[in-house]
C-alpha cells in the first residue's frame, strides 16, 4: 500500500495524477491494483477488503480451470461411448452417465 506515490521512492506511477496506490498478487496470476488521486485514500481494512475479494476471485479462476481440465479428460471418453453405439437401452444411459456427467 503506498499512501503518497511522490514520497515514496519505490512508487513509479505511469500518470501523475496517481497519489496512492493498492497492490494485491493474484498468485502466479498477476496483481490487483487500485489508484487515488488523493493521498492515504487507502487504509488497513481496504488491504483486507481487497485481499478478500481477490482470494474469492483466484478460487473461483482455479476452479474454471479444474472443470475446463475435467471436460478435456471426459471428451475421449465421451468419444469412445460414441463408437460403441447402438447398445441396449439401459447400457446406453449408464455411459452416458459416465461420459457426460
């Protein structure tokens, strides 16, 4: 968090009308950032706020990408139920439980 960018020698803001600034990491994702104009526009519960809300953010990407790996490993099989039909009714439904759910 850095209260007032023209103070501190590590901020080096793009534009000048950045003051203050909130960083977040998003993993290995990236970061989250937000900028004031004003100076300490930003406190202790806006960090935790915000920390908050990018913990959510990075579970719910994580999750996206478990049910997007999840759906690739069901296609072969998916493929391979394709091949065997026609089957009895009852078999027919048990794949289709297997391949698609």
């Amino acid at each position: 968090m850095v209260e007032n960018a023209f103070e501190n020698r590590e901020a080096k803001p793009s534009d000048q009308s950045i003051v203050s600034g909130l960083t977040v990491p998003l993993d290995d994702r990236g970061v989250f950032q937000g900028y004031a104009s004003e100076p300490g526009a930003f406190d202790e519960r806006d960090l935790k706020v915000t920390e908050l809300l990018c913990a959510h953010a990075t579970a719910a990407l994580d999750r996206l990408e478990k049910e997007q790996e999840l759906k690739r490993k069901k296609q072969p099989a998916f493929a391979v139920c394709q091949l065997c039909q026609p089957r009895p009714p009852e078999s027919a439904r048990r794949c289709q439980r297997l391949c698609i759910s």
